[in-house]
C-alpha cells in the first residue's frame, strides 16, 4: 500500500458508471463497486492534488456506521470492510484495499437528507435573516453554532454542479411523495441522534450531516456514505464554544489556507502546499481513530 493519494482510477475490464467529486462508481452487472479516492474538493472545486489516505478513511467511517446501525437500518453493503475482494477485482487490490465497498444497486432518492442539530453554514445564515431554517422557526437569541432545541430534517435537492439547494419538507414530499418523505426523515433523525450521542463519548460533536437513502425491493435502505468528515460537520467538543465558527476535522485547513489566496473559486483549483495536505491527512485520520478506537 502507497501513501501516494489515489487521484484517477481505471479497471480495466471493469466498467465505470460515475465518477464523482471524490468517488468512481463501476458495474459489476449484479452490484456496484464504489471506490473513494483521494481527491479533495472545496467551494465545488476539485484540487488538483489530493490528500493521502483520504479515501480509506471516508470508507472506513462509513463501514463503522454501517455496521453500528445495522440492527435497526437496512443499508447497501453486500460485503464486509474485511471481506476479501471477488477474484475478477484481485488484480487491482493494491488500488482497492480499504477504500472500496460492493454494495448493491438500489434507486437512489432524489434528495439530500440533511440533519441539523446545530446553527452553523447555510442554516445559521438563513437564521440571521429570518430565525428560520429551511422554513422551520427556530427560538429567538440563537448564535452562531448554538445547539437547536431538538434536530431539525432539513432536506435538499440533489445538483449535479454547484451547491445543492436547501427546501421545505412539503417540497420533499412532491419530489418523492409523502410516505417516502416521511420515512426518510424518521429514519434520519434517529440514524443522526444515535451517532450524535456516540460520538459525543469519543470528544466529538456531530453538528449536522447529509444521510443518502435508496429503495430496493421496496425499502428504504442507507447508501453512499456515512457520517464522514465529508458528509458532516465534526467539532471537537472539547474547543466547542457557541457564538463562532468552531475548528473541525474536515477541510477546515484548505478552506482557510484557499481564503489567503488571490482566487476567484473557479476552475482550475491551485495546487495545496504540503503542510496544508499534510495537516488535513492528520485531521481526517484524528476523527477515524477518535470514533472507532482504533488506529488505521
């Protein structure tokens, strides 16, 4: 295994579907084989050098999710973290190991199921402006990553390119009708209060986070990632002080380090300096060891 970050990936032979901002999709013709890479994208735009290990970690986390929900939440996986690859993917398993999950293929819902269980980014703007998130009124005398009184469902649809678009339940209930809408949003308020109150015994606060879901066979199962430094926002608690910005375990150094930089936040992204990459690799490593215990 090379620390050298996994940017592009080919399989030869193996047919890719998507390639996203960080992971490539392929058809196995009974499955799909997702791989998360190494790249790192902020402000929509991918970086033209990646972060090492990065993958692995985001898919680790979401093994660990996976398995801790998986008495009470149906979810995508078809193999184990620790489940040796099928022999047509062997030859690539230097590439594989540890950042790729075969799961299987479901219909995926047209949108973003996002939980809050604190003011921060869009919704502490939206807040500001109207003590309101995503058309839910919230208590006056918020601050800026204030705890809400209870979390809060706020879904988004889904963009291609760009931001995704923050919306109100009932829009969510047009898109993919009523009982799905209600479901998804049950089950992601319990999937989001079970980790928070795990993760807050390991040091960490959960302040929201994007849940995926697809139907297959009729039901509502969990896909794509989980409670990852990517899909979420992760606080320290021991540094958590309501009325700021709080530091995170994410891209917090490159969104900082890019803000110093006489760029326009289109493409094409400079290049990271090594301390910011390497800084980065150590916060994202920090959170996997923090949640599960142990090293990776």
């Amino acid at each position: 295994m090379t620390n050298e970050p996994i940017l592009q990936l080919e399989l030869p032979g193996i047919k890719k579907v998507k390639s996203g901002k960080v992971r490539e999709m392929f058809d196995l013709g009974d499955a799909f084989l997702l791989v998360a890479t190494d790249r790192i994208s902020a402000f929509d735009c991918i970086m033209p050098n990646g972060i090492p290990r990065k993958g692995e970690v985001l898919t680790q986390i979401s093994h660990f999710w996976f398995e801790k929900f998986a008495s009470f939440q149906p979810n995508h996986l078809l193999a184990r973290a620790d489940d040796p690859l099928p022999k047509n993917l062997q030859p690539f398993a230097d590439k594989l190991a540890r950042r790729s999950m075969i799961v299987k293929k479901s219909k995926p819902l047209v949108i973003e199921c996002v939980v809050r269980g604190y003011l921060a980014g869009s919704g502490w703007k939206e807040y500001r402006k109207s003590q309101t998130v995503c058309g839910i009124k919230l208590p006056p005398g918020l601050t800026e990553s204030s705890e809400l009184p209870e979390p809060i469902f706020t879904p988004a649809t889904k963009a291609e390119t760009g931001h995704d678009e923050n919306i109100q339940f009932a829009e969510a209930e047009k898109l993919v009708g009523a009982d799905v809408a209600r479901q998804a949003r049950d089950h992601s308020l319990k999937l989001y209060t079970t980790a928070r109150d795990f993760a807050r015994q390991r040091g960490i606060i959960i302040a929201d986070t994007k849940f995926e879901f697809g139907q297959s066979d009729g039901k509502l199962i969990l896909i794509d990632e989980v409670l990852t430094p990517d899909s979420s926002r992760f606080w320290p608690a021991s540094d958590y002080q309501p009325g700021r910005g709080q530091p995170s375990f994410d891209k917090q150094f490159v969104r900082d380090y890019l803000e110093t930089l006489d760029w326009d936040k289109t493409p094409p992204a400079p290049r990271l300096p090594p301390e910011v990459v390497v800084k980065t690799a150590e916060k994202y490593l920090e959170a996997y060891q923090r949640l599960t215990g142990k090293a990776l």
